[in-house]
C-alpha cells in the first residue's frame, strides 16, 4: 500500500513522458550510439546508469537522475543527427553549384531545369530531414555524387540527345594499378575508347 501510494504520488503525466523518453533513450538512441565508432566512453557509462536505474523496484525515486541520463544520450544523438543533416545540406549545395555550371544548363528552359535539379535541390534545402533517420542522411550524403552525375546527363542528353554516352574510367584502373605500365595501359585503353567515340561522332561523359 506504500509503495502503490509512492508509485502515485510519483508517477505524474510529466514523469510519465520522461520515463517513455528514457525507454526510447535506451531502446532506440543507445542502440544506435553505441555502434559509432568515436563515441565518448562516458555516454556508455549513461546508457549503463540508466539501464540500472530503470530496473530498479524503487526507480520512481531516482525520476531526476534517470531525466538527466536520459537527457545526456538524447543530447549526443541530437549532435550527430544535426551534423548528419547539414553535411547533406552542403553537399548537395555544392552539387547544385556544380550542376548549374554545366555547359549546356544554360539552354534548358525552366521546367527542365527544375525536374533535372530535383533530386538535388530537395536534399540541399533540408526537407524532411528532422524526420529521417540519420543512417538515411548519411546514406543521402554518400549517394550525392552518383545523383550529380545522373543530373549532369540529362542535362547533357537535353542538349545533345544520344549523342552522349557515357564512359566509365574507373573500369580501366579496377584491378589497382601499381607499376607505370600497368598506369599507362589503363590510360590507353580509356584514350582509344574515347577516340573511337569521338570518331563516331558521340559527345562523351567521363565518369
């Protein structure tokens, strides 16, 4: 009957919310912290304080150390969710820069640059980005150059339609090059397939 009379007085609608945030603390944000690899020790010694605490019997008596545990990991993941959201955001702003210095962007009209930038513009305004997952942010990082690229195409084939076709050059180094030979047939393979393009009369993109 005490302990039924604690747990009341205790337990408010506030503190019920911080408890559901220290669930989520240690359900969902340490499971994620605790695998970046430069992670401060002392957030793994929160999660742990946390851990213990909430399996307790008498956790309801430490509601103000479990906040502060709980605040300490939700701060981290905050830190690293922001960082994640603006690195994306700069990225693509550079895209976005390098893709309107294009030859040719300038003879799109505004429809097509707009559906051709699309993919970029979206990602370098931020959008949805409190919403999304920072392994999704990162992934969106990783994938800006191959989106880049894909932009600078279509553009290209706006332009000049299947004239363009495109040249991959790190095929020609995939096994690794570690002699000026092996450096100088990988070159003169990339040269005559572009050669052999050019004579028939193909514009190329070198990617």
């Amino acid at each position: 009957m005490k302990r039924s009379a604690e747990l009341a007085q205790a337990l408010t609608a506030p503190r019920l919310h911080d408890l559901g945030r220290a669930r989520n603390a240690l359900n969902a944000i340490w499971t994620f912290l605790q695998d970046e690899p430069d992670l401060s020790s002392s957030h793994g010694e929160h999660a742990q304080k946390l851990h213990d605490l909430m399996a307790k019997e008498t956790f309801f008596r430490d509601l103000a150390a479990i906040d502060e545990h709980t605040r300490e990991l939700e701060t981290e993941f905050k830190k690293r969710h922001d960082a994640a959201a603006q690195a994306r955001v700069e990225a693509y702003k550079q895209a976005l820069m390098k893709l309107k210095s294009t030859p040719g962007w300038e003879l799109l009209n505004g429809e097509q640059q707009k559906r051709v930038s699309a993919p970029l513009a979206i990602r370098a305004e931020g959008a949805n980005a409190a919403s999304q997952s920072i392994p999704l942010l990162r992934a969106d990082l990783h994938a800006c150059p191959g989106l880049l690229s894909q932009a600078i195409e279509e553009t290209l084939r706006h332009v000049d339609g299947n004239r363009v076709v495109r040249v991959t050059a790190s095929s020609y180094f995939s096994g690794g090059i570690e002699t000026e030979e092996q450096l100088d047939q990988a070159l003169d393979g990339l040269r005559d397939q572009c050669l052999e393009l050019i004579g028939a009369g193909k514009k190329i993109l070198v990617q």
